[in-house]
C-alpha cells in the first residue's frame, strides 16, 4: 500500500497541473470503489476550481472553491497520471514497468488549466481498494477517517518528549504502536521497519519502555523520532518508495528503494558499519517485519 511519502509525491506531481485550474467534467466510470461514490459524486464536483492539493496522512486532500474537499485514498494500487494534449509526460527511468491499462481508468478530472490549455488527471485502480469522498473544509477535522488521527512525521512536533508521552506504558510491541495511526499518522510497514533499524531498536520492544517514569522522554525515543522524520524525509525527496503497484502522478517511479536497508532483505548482511548481524524476517500482526537482531535491542 502507497505510504506517506507515496501520498505527499503524488500530492506533490499534481499540484502544479490541479491547482487554479477548473474541472469542467469528471467521468465517473464506476459506481464504486472500495466504497460506493457520494450521491451525485460528479455534477458535485464539476465545475469547481482546484483552491489546493493538501495531505493528512495517507489521504490527498483536493480542496475546491465552494469549501468542498475531496478525500482521496490510494488503497492497495491506485495512481493518478497526468495526461496533457496528446501525450503523457513520462519522467525518468523505470524500475518497474508502468501500469497503463485503461480498463482500470475509474475516474477522469477534465480540467481547464489557469493559462487555458486542457488537462486530464486520470485514477487508475486495478484492485479497487481505493476510494473518493467529499465533505466540508468546516468539517474536514471532524471527518471519522481523520479525526483520530496522531501527529505528522514530517516537522519538528514529533520529537523525543512526544513520542515518549505517546508509548509511555504501551506494552505492545514498538512496531505495532509506532502503526497504530492515532499515534503517529501516515507509518506504514516499509517506514516503520527502516526507523526502526536507523534507531537500533527491536520491533519486539515493549513500546512503554522508550518512555522513562512520568512518561518523560529517553534517548531511545529522541533517536527513534528522529529516525522516523528523517526516514520519511527520505523517502519524500526520493520521490516515494515504487513497489509494484505505486507511481508518481507524471508516470514516473521512486527510487528509495533502492535504500531499504532492512525491508525486503531477509537473509542478507546488515548494513550498518561495524555489524555482522543478518536481517531477519518475523510475522507481527499479520505484516512483514524486517529487523536486525544483532544491532536492534
């Protein structure tokens, strides 16, 4: 499933084409998705301009001008590509190859760019585990999907002392609360495993013990958020993580996996300097997760 940084670099490669431009129609080629379509999904969102591109976690948020807000998930294999004139503008080299079969277009966004020239922003979900709703901007931050949800890795208010309050006297296992969305929001699997392994912490870890008496920050847990920002930083400048299903909104592929130091890489040396430990798959919660257990205590 496309993670935070997915998320942000789509939101990201479709700003320039979405934002001050107008949507004059939008095919609507299935009644559903993950879930069905609002009442009146596309006249509600037809003729409207794009205000802005947002994010709150694993959601794109596509704001528009009369306060509707467009809530956005990718699901399991959902993309968006950006189609403009006769050509799509492809970017860089591909490591997978690109998903482009139009029996999976769900959703086509005809737009009117500010200058005048015609856009397409086309969503393509072979697996349907994605899904579109609309609600209030006024409401967006009561919205059951995002009303629960933890803090962003991506500025400065995750650090130690939160992220200590946050665990303090969690008995779950580390990985599973830092996934637990209330905590911190947009963690997924990949992300998780690789802060993990740049703080040197076990996924099997209590995740209370990061917290000292009174819920007061530890080494262990400024190491940790730092990690955690710095990884999801990462991940963003490189463009997102492409496994299989997830490309960028120009058609083009990230590169961070080309980094995983742990994900994905059972059986082969750690790569941190100065360990000979060798990276271990275990099953916790139903997911994969990567780890050393000669350098993560």
């Amino acid at each position: 499933m496309p993670e935070l940084p997915e998320v942000e670099t789509v939101r990201r490669g479709l700003a320039p084409v979405m934002e001050g431009s107008r949507i004059l129609r939008v095919e609507q080629r299935r009644k559903d998705l993950r879930f069905p379509f609002p009442a009146g999904f596309s006249s509600r969102v037809a003729g409207r301009a794009v205000t802005g591109l947002g994010r709150r976690a694993k959601y794109l948020l596509i704001h528009m001008e009369d306060g509707a807000v467009l809530i956005c998930h990718l699901g399991m294999s959902g993309s968006f590509r950006v189609e403009e004139g006769e050509a799509e503008q492809v970017v860089g080299e591909f490591h997978y190859s690109r998903l482009k079969d139009d029996k999976h277009d769900h959703v086509v966004f005809h737009l009117e760019k500010a200058d005048g020239a015609r856009a397409r922003v086309i969503y393509n979900d072979p697996r349907r585990f994605g899904f579109m709703l609309i609600t209030d901007a006024a409401d967006l931050n009561t919205h059951p999907l995002l009303a629960g949800l933890g803090v962003e890795p991506t500025g400065n208010e995750l650090d130690g002392a939160l992220l200590a309050k946050l665990l303090a006297g969690k008995r779950t296992p580390l990985k599973a609360a830092l996934m637990d969305q209330r905590v911190v929001a947009g963690l997924g699997n990949i992300y998780v495993c690789e802060a993990l392994w740049r703080a040197g912490l076990s996924p099997r870890r209590l995740a209370g013990t990061l917290a000292a008496q009174g819920g007061k920050p530890t080494e262990r847990s400024s190491r940790l958020a730092e990690a955690v920002r710095n990884v999801i930083a990462d991940a963003i400048a490189a463009g997102g993580s492409s496994l299989r299903d997830y490309v960028q909104a120009d058609g083009s592929l990230g590169y961070f996996q080309h980094r995983f130091n742990v994900y994905d890489r059972e059986g082969e040396r750690c790569r941190k300097d100065g360990c000979s430990g060798t990276v271990r798959r275990i099953v916790q919660g139903g997911r994969s997760t990567f780890y050393c257990p000669a350098c993560q205590r």
